[in-house]
C-alpha cells in the first residue's frame, strides 16, 4: 500500500477535503493510505509528526495555491524536503494545481502537474471530474512505483547519484539550455468561442452551488437558480420571501452589440441590454475575460485579465450589493 502525503495551505482545507473523497475508491481498495496535519493526534509534537510522515510517503502531493506559495512552512520546508525526495528517487512529487497561481517558476514547475495541462481545480467546469484526473495521476504514480522494473531508491547504486536539476537537463538535452524557452500563441475564433462557453458553463455552475451555500448559511435566506437554455440562466435571492435581487447572464455569439458574457439586473429574455459584460481577449500566451467596467466602473478590475473564476466572482459580487446593503 502506497502513503499518500498532502502538503497544503490550510485556506485549501475545504478543497483538500474534496480531493480525499475523491481517493476513497483507491484507499477501500487498499492501493494507497492518506496522511496530512489534521491527522496529528493530542499530545503529539506536530513539526515531528509532519517530518516522519513527509519522509515515509511513497507520493508527495503538493496542493498549489496562492497561499500554498506564500506559506513558508509549505513552500520553504515540505516543498523542499518533498522535491530533494522526488530528485533522489525515493518519493513520487505530484503538484495539483487548486487555484490559479504564477507556479511554473518553483522548484516544481518542471514536474507534470495535475489535473492535465495544469489548469486549475476551481477553474473546472466540472470539479468532479478535475478531482477525478487527480485520482488518476495518484493511481498511475502507485503503478510506476510498483512495477517490478521500477528500482527503489534503497537499492540504488549510492557511488552514482542521480544528476541534480541542471545535470539532469544536460544529460536529457545534450548540453547547457536556457530556461525562456516561450514561444506567441495563437488562438483561433473557435478557441475563443470554446473558451467563451467554458467560461458561461463555470459562471453558471458558481451562481448554483453559492446560492445553495448562500441559503444554508443564512436563515430566511432563499436562493432560485434557473437554466432558461443553454446560454442563458436567472437567479435570485429572497430574504423571508422579499426578493432583494434577480438577474439574468447570457451568452451573444453574433460578434454584434452583444459578444460576450452579459449580466443584466433582473429577469429577462431580452439580449439588447446589459449592465456589464465580460469579453473574450487574448495575449500572447492566454485567453482571459476582460469586463467592460460599466457596473463596476473602471479601475482595477476593469483592467485586470480574469479566469473564469474571477468573472463569476465579480457577477457575483454585482449579485450580492442588494443583499449587503438590505437591512431586513
């Protein structure tokens, strides 16, 4: 049975919960063990505990955030504990990216990340499905480390030790390279249209899940979320059956008055009006959405490029003003 090792920042706990439910299937089947910090017991010295069980995982896995790179503890000392392992052949180190974060300039940023093409977990569509690839990588590393042609580390010829970073890239490339190694993309309409839809797919799917989580947290707080077609979907909020906010997102496709993500207040079935909007841009490396600023006005986040994730967050917040400011 392979020991699976979870290095996080806790601001992911909730995510990471997720991730190990995802597991369950592989630990029932005895394949693979979880360990992280929650685990410690009462009375147990915690830097210890984390240092014997980092040391003993067959399969590191380094859940990549925001506040994973900021922490010192994860980044400075499991981080590196985990890839001086992975580098001596003694562990499997496998980033799962969680949320969008400049990461591919880290230590591991030369590994495969999780889930395919290092997109990230909260970026997803479907986040099942995101945490399901997970599953998959973790599985296909207990395989790796199985097979019978794979050669433990306590077996190694200790007078060679594997190359470090650099000599490994001269031993794979022939000789010295350099690290800017990034080359223009180019997105055609299809990718952006793609892209576009993915993005309405994740809004909508946020807008769901929040006004769920929305009326468990709040007494007499009622949420309705209504798919109207495939581009265009309502949703509102009441408080002791008041409504204090509606509005409806859709999609244009025209490439005419309305392309983009549209949101307008309140219920409707116009495509004429708005009163913000995210578009469709792209850079030399990336589509993002980019809002008009109309609602918002223009500033920061007007400019900003966003994920899909961002775009939902601010439709969201644009959904939450009369909420905030309602005084029951």
């Amino acid at each position: 049975m392979a020991s699976v090792f979870f290095s996080y920042s806790h601001a992911d706990e909730d995510l990471r919960d997720q991730l190990e439910r995802q597991l369950s299937i592989l630990k029932r089947q005895g394949v693979i063990e979880t360990w992280h910090d929650r685990r410690i017991g009462a009375g147990e010295e915690i830097d210890k505990a984390i240092s014997d069980n980092l040391m003993a995982a067959n399969i590191i896995l380094l859940l990549v955030s925001p506040d994973f790179i900021n922490s010192d503890y994860c980044y400075d000392r499991e981080m590196t504990v985990a890839m001086e392992r992975h580098e001596a052949g003694s562990a499997v180190v496998i980033p799962v990216i969680l949320r969008a974060c400049d990461w591919h300039g880290a230590p591991f940023g030369k590994l495969n990340a999780t889930p395919p093409d290092g997109r990230p977990i909260t970026q997803a569509v479907d986040r099942d499905q995101a945490f399901l690839e997970v599953a998959k990588a973790v599985r296909a590393a207990v395989g790796r480390i199985s097979s019978p042609s794979a050669t433990p580390a306590s077996r190694r010829d200790h007078a060679s030790p594997l190359p470090t970073s650099r000599s490994m890239a001269e031993t794979i490339f022939g000789g010295p390279r350099s690290s800017n190694l990034r080359m223009t993309k180019t997105f055609t309409d299809r990718d952006r249209d793609r892209f576009k839809g993915d993005s309405f797919e994740y809004i909508a799917k946020f807008f769901e899940n929040s006004l769920q989580e929305l009326q468990m947290r709040n007494e007499g707080v009622e949420g309705d979320f209504r798919r109207i077609d495939a581009s265009r979907f309502t949703a509102s909020a009441y408080r002791n059956g008041r409504a204090l906010s509606r509005c409806t997102v859709f999609v244009g496709g025209d490439r005419g008055f309305i392309d983009g993500i549209a949101y307008s207040e309140g219920e409707t079935s116009s495509s004429n009006s708005f009163n913000e909007m995210l578009h469709v841009e792209y850079d030399d490396q990336s589509l993002f959405l980019r809002s008009t600023g109309m609602r918002i006005g223009k500033g920061s986040n007007a400019e900003s490029k966003l994920t899909p994730e961002g775009g939902a967050e601010l439709f969201w917040t644009i959904f939450m003003e009369p909420l905030q400011h309602d005084r029951g």
